[in-house]
C-alpha cells in the first residue's frame, strides 16, 4: 500500500476529531456578534499550522477578519505553490431546519454535518492533514508551500484583494491552488480549470418628455416599452446566438481533447430540463448544453422596467423603459472590448423616436488554466490515481471573485482541485461533506505534491 | 341681425352674472366634505330649469350625486334630443395656483376664470340659455328635448350607467347632445364625431420554476425577460404597423372627406414633435399623425416588467417577466375580436422554452357617428353659421366612458358639439373659458336646434 495512503488511514478518527474541533467554532464572518468566534478559528488554524511544522505562521490583520498565513519553503528548486481557502462560513437561519445543530458536528451515512464541513474548512483541513502526511511519511515536501486561509470569503473577500496587492511578494507562487469548488458529480474525479467573466451594463430607452395618455398620444408618439422590447430583441439571433457584432471574436475555441472530456461526463439534458421545469433549452446553436453552460459567453437580461406595473391597467405611453444586462465571458474576452460591441450595437439598433442611453457597469475577465499546464495535468494524474477512475476536465459557468484577484495580481496559473458535490448544501441547512471524498481527496493531494514537483521541476 | 343673436347678445351681461352665480358653488364631487354643495348646485340648475320653462324638472337620486333631469317634449313629430351635460368639478388643488380664487368667477382678457367655467358648468349652462332664448324669441323649441345633468362625471361616473339603464325609457331619444369636448383650436369651429375604444390584457412569459443564477445557468436556461422582448418585438412591423394577423380586419377606412377635413387642419406635426421633446413620430405607415391619433387603432405597451430592478447588478436569469397591454379601438372593431386575435399571436409567438400566459382585460368599442348623419350635418352647418368660418370634422383618440354608456344603452347617435379648448386647463389651477366660444356656442346650438328639426323631421 502507498505508504502516504496508510499514514492517512491510520490516522483517520484523529483526523476527523480534529476537524470537529475546528467545526465547532461558530466562524460566521457576515454577523458581527461572532467576530471572536471568527479570530478565535484564525488562531486554531495557526495553532495546528505551527504544530505540524509549518513555519512563518501568523494571523495577519486585514482591517477586517484577519488572515492565517504560513508557508514550508525549504525545497530549493522546487515549485512554489500558494494554497487558498477561507475557514470563515455561512450563517445559519433557519437554524430549525437542521437536523442537527449546525455547530455540532455528526457523522451520519458517510457524512459528516456540520456548517462548514464542506465549505470551506472540511477541506482547508484535508491540505494541512496532508502536509502533516508528508512530513511524517516523507521527512520533506516535495515542493515549496505558502498558505492563505482568509476569513471573510463568505462575506465578499472585503479585504482581500487589497492585502494580497500589498503582500504580492510574500505570495508570490508558481502556481495557486485552491480547494473550494465542487466535483461534477459523486464518483466523477474533476478538476476545474476554467471559470466564466463578467461584464455589466444598463440600457435606458428614452421618448418623449413625460409619460403620455394613450388615447390622446398612441399613434404617433414613441413608447420607451416597444423600442426596449424593440432594441433587446436585436441582441440575439433567432437561433439563439449572440447577435451583437464582435462578440465572439475573442472567444477562445474548445479543443477536441475539452470537447471529449465534457462529452465522455454524459451531462443528462433531460434530467437538467426537469431539475428547472422547462421543455427546452434555448441557446447558441452548434454547442452542447453543457459547453454552453461552461465554455461560451452569453448574454442574458437580469431585469426589465418601463411603465405602469401596478395592478390593473394604465393607459399611459411610458417614456423610459430599461434592462439590465450582464454578460457572461470565456477566454479571451476582454470586458471592455464586450462593453464597448454591446453599446456600440444598442446604439446602431436605436428605433426610431427613442433616444438609448448606456450605463456602462464593471466587468472581469474569465480565468483559465490551459489544460495541459503541468500543475493542471499534476491534479489529473493524482485524481486518476486516488480515485481509481480517469480525472475529467470541467468548468464553472460562474465566477468566483477571489481567483480572479489571483489571476490578475500574482499572475499565476490557478488549479481549482475541489472536493465538495453540489448537493451538499453548503449556504443551506444540513450542509455536510461525504468523507468518501475526504478520503480520497487527501490521497489525491498527497499525490498531486509530488506529480506538481516532476512536472514543474 | 338674427333674432335669436339678437337676444343673446343683448341679454349677455345677465347671463354672465347668472353663470357666476352657479360657478360659486364649490360642487367637487370627489371631496365628500362638498356633499352639500353638489346638491345646492343640482338645485340651483333645477330652479333654473324650471324658470326657463323646462317640464317635469326633477333632482333624481343615483345612490351618489344626484342627476337633475328635465325635458321639454311639445314639439310633436319633431326629434328628440337628449342633452347630457355635468355640473360637477374637479378638485382645485394646488390652490395658491390660482390667479383668483376657484369658486370666485373673474373675467380677465375675454375669458371667465373658474374651476368649472368651460368643463361642464360653463357648457350646460349655454345649453340653457339657448332654451330660454328659444322660448322668448320663438315662444316654441324647434325639437323635443330632455335634459341629463350629472354629478359624479368628475369621479368616474360610478352611479351613471346604472341610472341610465335604470331609466332608459325616460331617456329614450333620436340623438344624444354632449357640450363636453374641445375645438380643435381657437377659431375653428369643429365637432367631434368619433372616439376611440379600448381593449386591455397582460401578458406573461414564464420559464424556469424560479429564477436562476446567470452563471450556473447562463447559456443553458430560457430567459423569460429575453423571451418576453422577442415575443413583444413580433407585435409591430419594423414600418410601425400592428403585426397581429388580423388587427386591422374590422377597421372602417378612413373615406377621403374626412382625410381632407383632418388635412385642412394643418395639423402641425413639427410643433408636436418639439412638444413632446422627439424628432419622430413613429407609427402605422401610410396615415399623417393626425390620422393615426384619430382614426387608427394601436397597440401599446403600458408597462414592461421582469427580474432584478433594483440597484446595481443581479445576475439572474428571470423565470418570470410580463407586459401590459392597451389597444386604442376605431370603428369598427371589436374588443373581443382584437382580444382573441392579440391573445393567439402571443400564443403563436412563444419563444423556445418559455410558457405565454395571457391575462384578458376588459375593453369598449369605439364611437363614431356617421358624418353624413343628419344630426352631424345639422351640427357642422350650426358651427359654420355661427363662427363663420367652414366647421371642421375632428376625431378624439380617447374614449369618454360616458358616451359609450349613452351609445350602448340608447342606441342613439351622438353628437360631441364641445366649446371649450384644450388650453384652458380643465382639471387644473386657472381653469378659464373663452367668452368667444361662450357667445359663439349659443348662436351655434340655437341654430342647431333648428337645423336638427328640418334635417330629421
């Protein structure tokens, strides 16, 4: 047996008793009344870093919640990787729907329950149990660690970006990994290489000086309502692609290795269908659900707002309607250069009488890391191997606003190498973690380590 | 000089006096604390009314206002015409507004200043005095009249349809007259043969069982707030014309007398446009504007909603987004039959993956009398006579809910013979009446009456 394997299996109850300790801090970073509770986590994990031999640990303040930060950086040559998490967690409300109380861990079925247990200090632990492995097993790393353990990921990273800017040569890696994403499914090893941008903007239809009476105006004066609705639907073609001129031209194609991994996940279409109530899914032609979700930008109205919307009927012609409308980006979409071909088409798309005003919102880029990056292709092996069944690449539709801080102020390539499923409820009651995946998440780890230091030597 | 101008004129100073009078009396049918006076001004006019030798003169309660009733029916073989009028008034706030006070008549510059001057009190009034004039001058009416004075016009009307079907037989009559709209402008002399209808619905999409996250779901989920802009987008023709199949089926074309009449207006569409602060006036092609106001129906968004609308960015994907939806009706439309017909092209519509849901509201047809009417003749040669200048047809594109009882319930054709002009802010501080139309209205209804006797003898 891996000798890596056996340590962790032989120290599992101890493990688990550990993690418990840590779950039983109420680390909630968003309520003011548990701001001790969040410190008092902070100082556990320094506590536990230290004791397991990691060095230069320290709780550093932020101007908010602090951060932990340690590092092992005595293997000359080596890779430099920076591990990311957070141990601050969600509130609790409805507190009555748990079954069991949110800060008393239990195990049950396999799992263990507890806010927190998932996300994110279930797995910030199974990093430092590892470490600890290592060590223990090995004597020495096989590359260099620095850690990141914020508190205040729950509530918006507030601090975060700002301290990492500040402390950018203290973090400075070879690559970042952070363990706070979701495998695709149960039994499916994955690792996410590439997360979705965004971009914003408002758009605001103008006409006449006041709302009109529609007996005395309608027909021949202009209606904000039918220039939006108008002007919106412009912005996709029938077929469901994006028809704003430009806006693909950045996107950065799928590979036919991505393409066969996605396929080879056999994402259920019509279980998807059911899951949201609907009998089709509308889209860019030429692309799977799936490659839609994860791999294409898209362009969607979050709202829309005109006229009279109260209850009955007002026979006014309304002078202003809007929407806001958010795209989501892939690489290489700039945010601006998207911004600019959107306002540029609501502009040439303009019906006639109306005047279009543009609010240009914020935006950030997509993160990925190609998929054959040896720090990516590190992670692939050591799922393969722990898992015992071949590692697939997938992606997240969303973003998530701290890799995109590390993308843009380190510059290092990201490995999103998370252990969590999407039905363990995390932000919810009964969140939970399957420790199947505890397991075989820290032997993917222990594994990963070494995979990183041949690939990246 | 004609005899009837003859003592018109020479009776004039009193007939003010007496107008000033009937304007002092506060009658604000929406304020209950005016109760008091709304009867004292019903009673007033029925005083009046019998002075000048009207019958049967009678203060009828509705459950609200009263109405007062009257009718002078010794003209066998000769039309009946029943005059409706109100002598009720709108509130008079903001009253630091005011020049001079509501409720104390003034003359400045040719124009009588009160709230009531020209809507209605100012109106019924005149109609009184030319009975009177009649009865001195002639000792005989040349037609069979009945009077209708309500007073809740002012607040909706609520008891008037009731009472009307309640009394229809006392109401029965060959044309009904209205003294209730406007010129078309100061000097020309105009009368109003047609209003629009109306017909109401809501539409909405409906897509995901609730709204979903624009990043897990972007690319993949129907939007109901994209789908809903597509859907409304297919009402209107790019040229601006209705693209509900079979819209325009039951239109009545316009014949080209009234399109000469309406050109002979010179309607200005330059200063339209600058007064509603556009540079076009998009619409129905084929028709100038003031057609397409006054003679052709329309279908307008009154108010659009869906998703986020709040500040800043929500990235959502709504799963619910809808519309309100009026049409302005011409003869000889059917609300339903429009209804049906926008009902099954939002129906047919329905983008990919989203439901429609169409919510009916209710609807009026459009009113129009005939211009070759013998009342509507007898009318425009009245006016002609009488401001000596050639009347012109005009249209409203507003409905008058009471006229569309009168239409519905009577039978009858109408008559619109209206004197007061858009600019002397009815409903508003300073409400005032041009003396001219004062003194030129009577010689035109004196005439009227006569040209109604010989035109449907």
């Amino acid at each position: 047996m891996h000798q890596g394997d056996a340590y962790l299996t032989a120290h599992r109850e101890e493990h688990l008793k550990q993690l418990m300790e840590l779950l039983r801090i109420p680390s909630i970073s968003a309520l003011s009344e548990h701001k001790a509770d969040v410190r008092r986590a902070a100082e556990w994990l320094a506590r536990e870093m230290r004791r397991i031999g990691l060095h230069r640990v320290e709780v550093m303040e932020t101007g908010g919640h602090p951060v932990v930060h340690a590092e092992r950086m005595d293997c000359p040559g080596g890779p430099k990787a920076l591990i990311y998490g957070h141990y601050d967690v969600q509130p609790v409300d409805p507190v009555d729907l748990w079954t069991t109380p949110p800060f008393e861990p239990t195990i049950r079925d396999g799992k263990l329950y507890a806010r927190g247990a998932s996300d994110d200090k279930g797995q910030v632990f199974m990093h430092l149990k590892v470490i600890e492995a290592l060590l223990a097993v090995e004597g020495r790393l096989p590359v260099n660690v620095k850690l990141l353990i914020e508190g205040e990921e729950e509530s918006g990273s507030e601090n975060l970006e700002r301290f990492v800017s500040a402390h950018a040569d203290l973090l400075k890696a070879d690559v970042v990994v952070i363990s706070d994403t979701a495998l695709y499914a149960r039994g499916v090893p994955s690792l996410t290489y590439a997360l979705r941008g965004l971009a914003a903007l408002e758009v605001h239809v103008v006409g006449a000086k006041g709302d009109l009476h529609s007996g005395a105006f309608g027909g021949a004066a202009p209606n904000a309502a039918q220039a939006l609705a108008r002007l919106l639907a412009t912005l996709h073609r029938p077929d469901g692609a994006v028809a704003v001129e430009g806006f693909y031209d950045q996107v950065r194609p799928l590979s036919q290795e991505e393409r066969d991994s996605f396929a080879a996940l056999q994402f259920d279409e019509q279980a998807f269908m059911a899951d949201l109530g609907v009998t089709a899914l509308p889209g860019e032609p030429g692309y799977t659900a799936l490659e839609r979700l994860w791999a294409r930008p898209t362009l969607e109205i979050n709202g829309i707002f005109g006229g009279f919307q109260g209850e009955g009927t007002k026979t006014v012609i309304p002078c202003r309607a809007g929407a806001k409308i958010t795209c989501r980006l892939v690489p290489d979409q700039d945010p601006e250069r998207v911004l600019d071909a959107v306002e540029a088409h609501l502009k040439a798309h303009c019906p006639p009488g109306v005047k279009v005003e543009v609010r240009r919102g914020g935006g950030a880029p997509a993160v990925i890391t190609p998929i054959d990056h040896p720090a990516i292709q590190a992670a692939m092996q050591a799922l393969t191997e722990a898992y015992g069944a071949e590692a697939r690449f997938i992606r997240s539709g969303g973003s998530i606003p701290v890799v995109g801080t590390f993308q843009r102020v380190l510059g290092a390539p990201i490995v999103m190498m998370g252990f969590s499923l999407e039905e363990e409820n995390f932000h919810a009651p009964d969140e939970h973690f399957h420790l199947e995946n505890f397991d075989a998440g820290m032997r993917a780890l222990y594994r990963f380590w070494h995979h990183l230091a041949e690939n990246m030597r």
